[in-house]
C-alpha cells in the first residue's frame, strides 16, 4: 500500500467562499476532475490520498467567517471521502485562530466525518502554533492520540527579506516548515503531549542539517528543555516531498532513519515539474541500503494511519 500523506484538493464551494477575499486559489488545485485525479494516482500506483487544503486554510479574525469556512471545506472533502473510501482520507481544518470553534470542528471532523488526523498552518495569521491561547488544541489532539500535519501557509515568514524578492514559495514554505519544528522543539509540545504524532513537511525543511547545530547552541536559550533537540526532531515524521532531490532525501534518512519518512506529493503543485509518479519513484533510485526504499514507499505511512 502506497499512501501519499501530503495531497491537496480545494473543493468547489470552498473556492467560491474564499474567492471574493484576497486569497485566490491557484487554477492549479481545481482544473483537474476526479477522474484524471484516479487516473493518475494508478499510474503512480498510490493507493491513497490523505487530502488538505494546502495554503487555503480557513483562517480568518471574523470566528462567524473562519467556522462557515471550515465547515464548508470539511464538508467537501468528507463528500470526497465518503464517495470514495478506499482512495481518499482527509484532516480536518480548523477555523483558527478561535480554539472553542476549532475543538469543536476537530470533535466533528474525527468523530462525524471520519477524518484521518487535524492539519495545522506552521503558522496562524503570522502567530505561532505554540502561543499559549492554542494550547487546548495539543491537549485534544494528544487525549485522541490524533496526527497532526503541518503545512506552511506561505506568508514569507512575514519577512521582506523573503516577499519583497518574491521568495515566499520557492523558499520560504521550506523555511515555514523549519521554523514550526523548531516551535514544537522549544515549545516541548513532544514531551507535554506525546501522544500526537506530528507531521512537518518537505523533510523538515532544514532540520535534518541542523541537528548537531541546534545540540550545541539551543541549550543556551533555552537550557530547560527535557531532552537535545536532534532527539526531539527524531519524534516528528517527515514526509518525503523534496522536488526529486536524491540529496535531500539521502540527508533525511541520514538524520531521522527510515522509520519516520513518509510518503508525500505536493499533489498537484509539483506537476509542471514531474510527473505524479516520479515523485515516488525517485525514493526508489535514491539508492537507499537494503529494504529502505521499501519501508518509506509503503509501511510507514501505512503503520501511522493504521490502514
């Protein structure tokens, strides 16, 4: 069984919720139909898709906005699901950053819609997942032993240095994804609430080069923290989205081992650049020791989601 645990699809009446706003919906995301959708997950040999809205997620500072959003978006993917259980699952979007609505949606989307696990932004509009008013969510999402995917919400990380030079997605979801496992590190949400099982995108981003880094220099600021960092990162799974990079992938494996690499698409971002199935294939012919390749490709994901 292959699981791709990083799939994006914007569902019809969302996209026409958020399209008077500011946030347009890149064509990308919905010109494609279910059937070309299945057509080329077979060939891919995926056998399913674990969907969320990517950068779309329903956020907003008007709670009556954020829940008719996140309501509209779950309802579509449960349709998606529902339709087709055997090759979709989903997380539940939350309408952030309002925690009494969200635990409720999250309640609905685990117990009501089935749902697979909750996605988070690596931010909340430009606030950080670890501020003190989210902490409800960690409690919930560690009593229901839930996954939690991470996805960044390509903001630049609010800085100029990364959006004046347009910079905000080639680089910046890359740095999005660091700085939110660095969050959860300092945070010690691992060690508070270890019974979430975290998910942070594209390898991590920088993580796995900073391991020994962050053991030598994050004890000063922060010289309270349970464990070193490099132990704390290998807590996370990570998923294998890396635009072909066999480099990539090799330090990843090098730095976490096989066991927390999963399987992940980007779908349908990375189709200009390759086709749906070279984003798996390419773990293959990494060159990865023994049963490696094996093991991320199609046990992994499937022991976390339990499939």
């Amino acid at each position: 069984m292959l699981i791709d645990v990083h799939a994006h699809q914007i569902p019809r009446k969302y996209n026409e919720t958020i399209a008077p706003g500011s946030r347009q919906v890149p064509s990308l995301f919905t010109s494609q139909t279910i059937e070309e959708r299945l057509r080329l997950m077979d060939e891919a040999e995926v056998d399913v898709q674990v969907l969320s809205p990517a950068n779309l997620a329903p956020y907003f500072e008007s709670e009556a906005n954020a829940n008719e959003a996140a309501r509209i978006l779950n309802d579509g993917y449960a349709e998606f699901t529902n339709r087709l259980p055997k090759r979709f699952k989903a997380y539940v979007s939350l309408p952030m950053p309002h925690v009494d609505a969200s635990l409720h949606e999250m309640e609905r989307g685990l117990d009501l819609l089935g749902f697979g696990g909750v996605t988070l932004g690596c931010s909340i509009l430009n606030r950080p997942v670890i501020e003190k008013k989210f902490e409800p969510l960690f409690q919930e999402m560690n009593r229901r032993r839930a996954i939690l995917f991470f996805h960044p919400v390509v903001n630049g990380l609010c800085s100029p240095l990364l959006n004046d030079f347009n910079l905000a997605g080639s680089v910046g979801t890359t740095m999005e994804d660091t700085v939110v496992a660095l969050h959860m590190i300092i945070g010690q949400i691992p060690h508070r609430y270890p019974d979430i099982k975290i998910i942070v995108p594209h390898f991590g981003g920088l993580i796995p080069m900073l391991l020994h880094r962050l053991d030598n220099q994050l004890a000063a600021p922060y010289g309270d923290l349970p464990e070193k960092p490099s132990i704390t990162a290998k807590r996370f799974w990570y998923d294998t989205v890396g635009h072909g990079s066999a480099a990539a992938l090799r330090c990843a494996y090098e730095a976490f081992g096989p066991d927390h690499l999963l399987t992940g698409s980007d779908y349908p971002v990375l189709l200009p650049y390759e086709s749906y199935a070279q984003t798996f294939s390419y773990i293959r012919n990494v060159g990865l020791p023994g049963n490696v390749a094996n093991q991320i490709l199609h046990h992994n994901a499937r022991a976390l989601f339990r499939l």
